[in-house]
C-alpha cells in the first residue's frame, strides 16, 4: 500500500504466527520499499510529495489476505501537522491468484486500486468481476497458449497436468487444457495439490504419475503447493518425467537444489521477464537487525541467512518469530551481508521482484498524473490537486490510462483488461558445478506485430533424459509407420491408438496417418503401402503362351486357306470343282483367308486403328462369308429344283444374280460398320474392373448396339443358310454339298451361341482370346466341313472326280 504524505516512509509489518521466512517473498517488500526510496528521491516525479507505505502479510491465505487488505483500506493516515488525514490511494497484492480475487472483489466496488504482480489467473481480466484490478505479470490466458505451442513444437501428444488447489491452478489448467486440445493432445490425467494436503494425498498424486504411461507432465501451481510433491517424488525416485513449469516455479530458489534436480532436472517452462536492478544489491546489503517489535521479520531474516539466533547488543530484545533452530550459533547484528553468497543478493536476473518495482512506479506514476497538470516556469510542473482530496477512484481512472518508461527504457502500461503484454523468457533447468541454473533458451512474445511467437534455442536445452538432442517422447503410442493409418482404442483418448495396415490400393506415405490415401485409377500400392505405384498393363500381347498359341493357329488357318486355295486352282477344270461353281468356292476362300487374318487384329496392343479394324473386318469377313455360303446353298437348291419338270428357277438363279446376293447381304454389313464406325466407333479403354493390380487395354465397342447388330446380322445369315441347307441336306445326289454346309452352319451357330456368354463373363485380356477362339472356330469349321470333303476327292479318291460319279444318283435301299 502506498499512502502520502510528508511523513517519511515508516514500516510497520504484521507476520503470521507460524511459518518459515520466505526470502523470496521478503525481496519484494525490500523491493517496494526501494522503489518508494527511490521515488522519494526523485525530483521529476512527485515533486514534495513523500510516498509510505504499509506492509502486511497475507500467510498466504485468502482470508487474512482479505483481513490486511481491510485494514489498508479502512486505515487513515494523519499528516504530521495533523491538518488532514490521507486515505489510501492503492493497495499493492498480491502474490496468489485466489488472494487477488478476494480482495479485488470486496474492494472493487469501492473502486479502491488493486495492482499485483503474480496473480496470473485469466479469470482476473474480467473487467464485470474485477473492475479496478491491475497486474504488472502477464495473464495465464497467454501463458496458456505459450505452453500449448511449446507442446506442439516437440510434438508432445500425450501428456498429465497437476494443478494447485486454487483459482490459479484451476483456471491455468482449464485455460491450457483448451489450448492443447485444438492441437490434437490429449491429457492422461490431472491430479490437485494443495501445501496444506496431507501426504496420503500427496502418495496418491505419485502413485498415478508412476502407474502412467505418460512422460510429460505439466505443474501448475505456486511453489510452495508443490514443493511436498516435490519432495515425494525425489524420495521415491521417480524420475524419466519431463516436467513442464509454469512461472510461479521455474525461477523459485527453493526448490532449485541439486536434490530436487534429481528427479526434476531439464524443467522447461515460462518465466517473467527477467531484469537487473544494480543500484538495488546496495540497498539489500543495508539491511540490519532492529529491536523495534515492528521490524521483526529483519530479525527473523538475519537469523535465516546466519542460520543463528541472534542477540542484539543494545537490549534483550530477541527474535522469537521463527521455530526454535537446531544451531545455537548466536549473532550480534554486526555480521557482513556482502559475505553471503546467496541467490537474495543476485540482481542481475529479477523478474517477480521486478513486477513488484513496475506496480510501484506505475501507481507512483498515476498519482502523479493525477496532482501535477501542466508545467510552469523552468519546466516545471505545476501542482493541480491537493494532496488530501485525492482519492482511490481518482488513481484508478488515471491507473487506467498511465503509460510511462520507465528507468530500463521498458514501456510499462496496462490493456483494457488492466494486463500487460504477455512477454516470457523459456527457462530451462540445467545443472552446473552443483549449482541449478535457470537457463534462458528462448522467449514467447504476443506485442509482436506477427502475433504470438515461439522462439527456442533447441541446442541449448538439456532435457531429463540428460542430453541435449535426446528429445523426451511425450506420447501414448509412438506414431504410426508409413503403410499404417490410426484407429482409436475404445474407450481411450484419442491419442492412443492401434496401427492398422492400410488396405490394397490405399497408402499412408506420412507417420501418424488418419486415414488412408485411394492410389489414382492407375496405380497400386506397393507391398509395404506407402507410395503408388503404376500397375501392370496387360492385353493380349505377342509375348504370352495364349497370344502366341492364337496367333499360330490363325496362321495355320491361313496355311490351309492357302493350300485349298492353291488345290482348287490347279484343279479347276476336274468335275468336282466345276460342279460346285467355282466363282463361290473362289470367293469363300478368300473371305476364309480375311477371318484367319482377322484375329491378329486382336492381339497386341490395342489402339484407336486397330480397335476399328478388328471388329468391322471382323463382322465384313463373316458377312461376305455366311454370304458366299448363303448363295452356294441357293444354288444347291436351285440345281436340285431345275431338274424337275416345267421348273424354270435356274434362269432367275444364275451366276449374275448369285453375285447380286453376295454383294447385296456384304453390304448390308458394310453399311451397318460405316454407320458404326461414323457415330460411336470402338476405341482403345483401360479396365480397372476384372483386377486392381493391373490395367486391362482393351477395345471398348464404343456402341453396343452397333457391336450386337453386327453380330445379329452375321446369325441372321448363318441362320438363313442353316435353314436351306437343312431343307436340301437329302436331295439325291452322290455328292450333295447341301449335307456339308449344314454340317458347317450347325458348328457355327454353336460356336457364336456360346461366344455371346462367354464373351460377357470373361475378365480382361480373355474378353479378346474368346472372340479370336470364335473366329477361328467357326471359319476352321467352314473350311473343313465344306473343302475338306471336295480335297479328299480330288487328291485321295481322283477316280470319283467325274461327272458321272457327281451326277450320279444316290442308290435307294
């Protein structure tokens, strides 16, 4: 609390019954009361105005917190010529978030000023709550986020919290928790702790830190709650955990020793922002002992730091404020402070100590705004207020608005949630001759123009592990190879989960995959499924057992095609030959020799010519055949019919109009291909259907109903031919050429009846091997059925190639 006056400062310090000195906590009232000295002596700021104060110590506690910040508040101080009294303008408190928040709602309404400098819940930046509550220490919203990107920046996914049982630990948790869960971290667990637990509790937090799998744990909490946890921890000897700070114990001197630091070594967390005050060491240094009653904790602090019992020369006056001490080492109050070596002389790394010197000033500085208007004269300022009117409600309205440098060229002011930037250094437990070192690694800033930035020396950190490179592995199963993808465990977090294999033709190329990734059309995953690879083309190629064995016999088709060719040529003029018009038999041949060329057109690699020519060839061949073969049945039934009397049908059946026949139904054929071919025609295709390890080429037939009208004329024809051949298979002649023909169509319209479901259900390259078996089928069963018999004649029996024997009736039984 800093009151006005002209009085000179005075200290008047109320102590808790019970308890150990804390050095720490007693540097920041040195602190204050340094700054107030220091102010006090500055000509520029509060000119003839004396600052003083009143301490108070809270215990730590929010009711006796409460209680000093009442008697602040309620207490009046008379100026020494008793002409006025001076109220309290601002109360500076407190250290634990739970005490702020105790005091800042009972004098809030009362819009008293309320400045602290390490009360760091969020919750006290709402400014409906905690109207007149200021904070020289960055809020826990923004080291909630600092923690949360320092989690993310080591990948640490699964990790344990322990809170204090306090407003602090309650909302610094929450506040993180929420934080790290938009990363995809998950908590194993959060356990309380509180200095006043007793230690079957304190057992039950370690014993679930030793039964966990988790080896990053967050503490936040003030050091005095978790230093019994500490304690335990280091008597059982847990250690492996990677502890991640918060700042109200990552620079605290107590539990800095080198025994905490064996299960606690490598601490990483955030810490205030880190200042020297030289001209202070001098301050501390003229700290002495006093037989005033009201300076005893001067006395309880000599006796800390000699570790004696000290007995003052000038009375009998003796500190009794401290339990009684195993050393019976007696001091006079004579001893040398600059003989010490202890950590409550290092002003060179100040950060809470240096919040309670901003909150000083910064009230200091308000006041002062507040009383001085203008400047007059010589630059001076010139006095706007009287010293005894000012109150509380005035200093929280210009508290609102300060904005000053101060002595160390940093810009202290206050947001309009009464908090400054939220600024940290990364501190990092480090071991050195015996001695822990908070060591500085990096720094979190959110005053930057970019926003929140995290920036860590990775070198400089030495973990719990003990190594510098060796990072701790903060997660519940390590992530998931290249090939696998996760699935969450039933009723488990989200972070610990089963690796399962990706499927054929999925992969994961990352670790820690989610889901799989579909490979493209073309590619396939490969064995261990984490890249794609493209898949084996296959078609119905020249360098396989069934695309050669296909190609050979449709050149032994051609072969024999030849060789009957060449046999009806050289015996044109034999009977036989004249006897089953010659022109036909010429211009069946030639059509057999097209359907034996035709499969090569269906093996190898299918493109956009070969596609059009295999199927049109193929239905024009077989058309210009089944119409040869029509128009030899024709003539067989018309050479049995002329022989009977008054017939005249051999004179409308003559050679011109069995051209007419076969070139008429060839072109019907023709003309159903042109129109194919000209508005949906066949086209080389990839088929991913029949196998997902390779691409089928194939010919796709573009229009189906083009391809199946093609194959329907074709049995139209064989059908026609089928039906006279069977009407005449009986005409009596010795050779009746009616029988074979029958016998050939019987063969071909069995071959393509079972073409059509055979063609359907065969898978891939097969689709192209049962068209090519059909062709050549069919035409080796036009070949032999119908030349077979006349070259059995003409080469093997030459005494019935006469005409007597051809024309020769067959003899009745």
């Amino acid at each position: 609390m800093s009151p006005m006056g002209t009085n000179p400062p005075s200290l008047d310090v109320i102590s808790c019954k019970t308890g150990m000195l804390d050095l720490r906590a007693f540097r920041w009232t040195q602190v204050m009361i340094f700054a107030i000295h220091e102010i006090n002596m500055d000509s520029r700021l509060l000119p003839n105005v004396t600052l003083g104060y009143k301490i108070l110590d809270s215990c730590a506690s929010p009711s006796e917190a409460l209680r000093a910040a009442l008697t602040l508040v309620n207490e009046e101080h008379i100026q020494s010529d008793g002409t006025c009294n001076i109220k309290t303008p601002a109360v500076i408190a407190e250290s634990g978030s739970s005490q702020s928040i105790a005091i800042a709602r009972t004098i809030g309404p009362f819009r008293m000023p309320l400045v602290s400098y390490f009360s760091t819940c969020a919750c006290l930046s709402d400014k409906k709550q905690f109207p007149t509550f200021f904070r020289t220490i960055p809020s826990d919203f923004h080291q909630a986020k600092a923690l949360a990107l320092l989690v993310k920046h080591y990948g640490w996914s699964w990790v344990a919290a322990i809170q204090a049982d306090n407003d602090y630990g309650r909302f610094g948790v929450q506040s993180f928790i929420e934080e790290v869960q938009t990363y995809g971290v998950c908590i194993a667990f959060t356990e309380t702790i509180l200095r006043t637990y007793p230690r079957s509790k304190i057992l039950k937090v370690v014993d679930s830190i030793k039964k966990s799998t988790v080896k990053v744990i967050l503490a936040f909490a003030p050091e005095g709650d978790l230093y019994p946890l500490m304690i335990e921890v280091v008597r059982q000897n847990v250690t492996g955990i990677q502890w991640i700070a918060s700042e109200a114990w990552i620079t605290a001197p107590r539990p800095s020793t080198q025994e905490i630091f064996q299960s606690f070594g490598g601490a990483i967390g955030f810490g205030t922002r880190k200042m020297a005050i030289p001209k202070l060491k001098d301050f501390l240094l003229k700290i002495r002992p006093s037989p005033d009653p009201a300076n005893r904790f001067l006395n309880v602090f000599w006796e800390t730091l000699f570790d004696c019992t000290l007995h003052l020369k000038e009375g009998s006056q003796q500190t009794v404020a401290q339990p009684p001490q195993n050393n019976n080492t007696k001091c006079t109050g004579n001893e040398r402070l600059d003989q010490i070596d202890n950590a409550f002389f290092d002003v060179t790394q100040l950060r809470v100590t240096y919040n309670v010197y901003k909150a000083v000033y910064a009230i200091a500085h308000s006041i002062h705004n507040l009383l001085f208007c203008g400047k007059e004269g010589n630059n001076s300022v010139q006095l706007c207020n009287n010293v005894s009117t000012v109150e509380p409600w005035q200093v929280y309205e210009h508290l609102k608005r300060v904005n000053f440098v101060n002595n160390f060229e940093e810009v202290v002011y206050f947001d309009e949630n009464g908090d400054p930037a939220g600024t940290y250094d990364i501190i990092n437990w480090q071991l050195n001759n015996g001695v822990v070192k908070h060591v500085t690694v990096g720094h979190f800033n959110t005053s930057t123009d970019t926003g929140s930035q995290l920036v860590i020396k990775d070198d400089s950190i030495v973990w719990s592990t003990g190594n510098q490179r060796v990072v701790p592995k903060g997660v519940c199963v390590d992530n998931c190879p290249p090939g696998t993808r996760k699935a969450a465990r039933d009723g488990q977090p989200i972070c610990c989960f089963d690796c399962i294999p990706c499927a054929d033709g999925t992969i994961a190329n990352t670790t820690g995959a989610l889901e799989c990734i579909q490979c493209p059309q073309d590619y396939w995953s490969n064995d261990v499924k984490d890249s794609c690879i493209l898949k084996e083309i296959d078609f119905l190629s020249y360098d396989e057992v069934l695309g050669i064995t296909l190609a050979t016999v449709s050149l032994c088709g051609l072969c024999l095609t030849l060789a009957t060719t060449s046999v009806f040529i050289h015996f044109k003029s034999t009977p036989i030959v004249k006897a089953n018009n010659s022109e036909l038999s010429s211009l069946l041949l030639f059509s057999l020799l097209l359907c034996f060329l035709c499969p090569l057109t269906f093996i190898g690699k299918p493109t956009a010519w070969s596609c059009m020519l295999r199927h049109t060839a193929f239905g024009i061949t077989f058309a210009l055949c089944m119409s040869c073969v029509l128009g030899k049945t024709i003539v067989v039934v018309t050479a049995f019919r002329a022989t009977l009397p008054n017939n005249n049908i051999a004179k409308i059946c003559g050679p011109v109009q069995q051209r007419i026949i076969v070139c008429f139904c060839t072109a019907i054929q023709i003309i159903i291909c042109v129109l194919w071919l000209s508005l949906n025609p066949p086209f080389p295709d990839k088929n991913f259907k029949h196998s997902n390890k390779k691409v089928i080429l194939e010919c796709n037939t573009g229009s189906e109903i083009a391809f199946y009208t093609v194959l329907g004329y074709i049995g139209l024809l064989s059908a026609t031919c089928l039906v006279l051949a069977f009407l005449a298979r009986k005409l009596p002649d010795n050779f009746n050429e009616a029988k074979f023909i029958t016998f050939s169509m019987l063969i071909f319209c069995a071959v393509w009846l079972t073409f059509i479901p055979a063609y359907v259900s065969s898978p891939g390259k097969y689709t192209a091997a049962v068209e090519v078996f059909a062709i050549l089928s069919s035409a080796f069963g036009l070949l032999f059925c119908i030349f077979a018999p006349k070259c059995y004649i003409i080469l093997l029996k030459p005494e019935k190639n006469n005409r007597k024997h051809i024309m020769g009736k067959m003899s009745s039984k």
